[in-house]
C-alpha cells in the first residue's frame, strides 16, 4: 500500500499548466494589442484627434467665411480693403507709413 501524501506528478503539471495559461491571458488582458492599457491609449488619442479636427472645423468655417465675403455674389469692402493692405502692401493716400 501506498500512502504518501505527495500530489500525484499529473495533478501537479495540471496546476501548473492552469496557472501558467491563467498568467498569460491575464497578461494579455492587461498588456496586449486590445488590452486595457491600449483601450486607455487609443481614448487618448481619440480625444486628441476629435480636438484636432475641433481646430481644423473652426479653421475651415474661417476660411470659407472670408471667400465667400470676398466672392461676386457678395463682396465685403472692409475684408477686401484689409486683404489688400496686408497681401499687397497697400495705403491710402493719406495714411503714414512707419517702419
């Protein structure tokens, strides 16, 4: 009769094999391609790109404001009048110049 208290050699390679693949997909959870810490990096980056894209909206708006300000339908003297004095160096006759 055998009465040894050791595990038997098989349940102790189960265990181990069991923690081993517990270990891992912890890991993975944690640390791999869609893991939380990557969940956490791609939210940053989402924030950051959603107040680019804030930034290039109101740049836009700006921009298609001033054209269509200075298209043929509408024409605004005072932007023309600004765009002409800072594109093209331009004065009125009775405006000083200083350097």
């Amino acid at each position: 009769m055998n009465t040894n208290n050791r595990p038997a050699l098989g349940a102790l390679i189960y265990f181990l094999l069991l923690a081993t693949l517990g270990l891992y997909f912890t890991f993975a959870a944690v640390q791999g391609d869609y893991g939380v810490f990557r969940q956490v990096q791609i939210r940053a980056e989402i924030d950051q790109l959603e107040t680019d894209r804030g930034r290039l909206q109101a740049q836009l708006d700006d921009i298609e404001n001033k054209t269509h300000r200075l298209s043929d339908d509408y024409l605004d003297m005072d932007l023309l009048d600004q765009q002409a004095r800072d594109i093209l160096g331009y004065l009125r006759p009775d405006e000083i110049m200083i350097r």
